[in-house]
C-alpha cells in the first residue's frame, strides 16, 4: 500500500457552512474562464474523487481516460491547473487545495489576458504588485 500523505498541510479544502459543494464557486468566477474545457473537466474530476484532505491517488492514466483525451493532453490540462495554484502533484498524488483569498493572488501578467484595474493602475504608477497590496488599507 502506498503511504498517504497531504502535500500542502496549509491549503487543505475545508467544507462550507453548507456542506461539501463539488467545487468551490470561486473556482467559477475567479479561474473557469482561464482554463480549457479538459481543465476544468479535470478540476471538477479530481474535486469529486478527492479523499476529505483534497487528495486523489488516481493515477494520469486512469485520469485521461476518464477524461477521454490523450496523455499529452490530459498533461497539459493538470499543467494548467498547476499554474493557477489550484493543485499541487507529486507522482501518484494530486491536491485539489483550497482557493487562495481574492488578495492573495498572484500579480497578472502582462498580455496574459484581462488585469485587474488595480493592477493596471499600479502598473502605471511604477509599483509592483505586491507593493500596491502592502500599501493597501
């Protein structure tokens, strides 16, 4: 048996006052829009087959053919959920975390879609991201 383990101990998903939705509403407004179809399919498929730490064992290959695509493909999908901060992989594991607060995101980047006006704002006056979030009442 492979020895289980959580691998980001500070971003498990909790449950909300409701109970476990499939995927936090967040993941809707904030990321969905980002991401291809096999992403969001992705998310969604390890959200319900996750353990209660968020954590899922399936292995890549099971996991393409549930979603039906190719492994270059399903690859590229969890590569984008990896690069929104959504999952964390390891072989063999895979963390749905829990979504980061609207503050603590990452600073867009630039030609990498729509910005945040405060972004945008900060941008033109010369401060970084995290700067204009320190300054931040």
């Amino acid at each position: 048996m492979i020895p289980k383990r959580v691998l980001v101990l500070n971003r498990v998903r909790q449950p909300s006052a409701t109970g476990w939705p499939l995927g936090d509403r967040r993941f809707l407004r904030e990321h969905m829009a980002y991401l291809s179809r096999e992403a969001t399919l992705l998310y969604f498929i390890l959200c319900a087959v996750a353990d209660k730490h968020g954590m899922s064992f399936y292995a890549d290959g099971t996991l393409a053919v549930m979603l039906r695509v190719p492994l270059s493909a399903f690859v590229q999908a969890r590569d984008e959920l990896l690069a929104r901060d959504l999952i964390a992989h390891e072989v063999r594991f895979t963390q749905v975390l829990s979504l980061l607060p609207p503050l603590a995101r990452r600073c867009s980047e630039p030609g990498a879609g729509l910005m945040q006006l405060g972004d945008i704002l900060r941008r033109a006056a010369g401060l970084s991201c995290l700067d204009g979030e320190r300054s931040a009442p």
